[in-house]
C-alpha cells in the first residue's frame, strides 16, 4: 500500500488508520466476541471473524500481516476484560449496558 500512495500520503494516512483500527476495536470486536457467544462458539472463531475483516481493511493491511496476527492473537474477551480490570463493560446502546458481569468464572 505504501508503494502506491506515495511518502506524503502514507504519512498523512498513518494518524488515520490508527484511529479506524481504534473504532473496530472498541465497536466491532466487542460484537464479534458477543456473537460467537451467543452461538456458543469459542474465542478463536470471533477472532477468525474479526480477522476477515482486518484482512480486508487497508487501515489493517498497512501494518503487515505478521502485526495483524500477533494483534488479534492477543485479544481477550472485551466482557471478561472489562470484569478484571473493574471497567464497565462495552456496550454498543448505553441504556443497554450492563450494570455488573455475567460471565461465568469471573
């Protein structure tokens, strides 16, 4: 990708991608790790649904396929995450939101 933009415009698109890699972290992982609960799935297959995405995203293709992986290797469960650390969990409509954890084992 950066071959074809150019120094000045991959420098310029480098704040950018941040920022959208960013909003499918807080947005998009969120709803794949709660999909593949909702269908009883482990935390490999929302990885593997959140890998289709970044695979076909330039702002996740512009870091190389080897930084893609070892990122999505190391998400956890934003829920149980969230449980661990004391945060409130992530919710996408805040009146929706969940006043404690749920999640077994946590």
């Amino acid at each position: 990708m950066a071959a074809v933009m150019g120094p000045v415009l991959t420098w310029l698109a480098r704040p950018w991608h941040a920022h959208m890699r960013a909003i499918d972290l807080h947005v998009l992982w969120p709803v794949c790790a709660r999909e593949a609960d909702a269908r009883s799935l482990d935390l490999d297959c929302a990885k593997a649904a959140f890998a289709q995405h970044c695979f076909h995203d330039p702002a996740w293709l512009a870091l190389g396929d080897e930084e893609i992986i070892r990122r999505i290797d190391a998400l956890e469960h934003p829920v149980r995450r969230s449980c661990q650390t004391g945060q409130a969990p992530v919710a996408l409509n805040p009146a929706r939101a969940p006043d404690r954890c749920d999640v077994e084992g946590v």
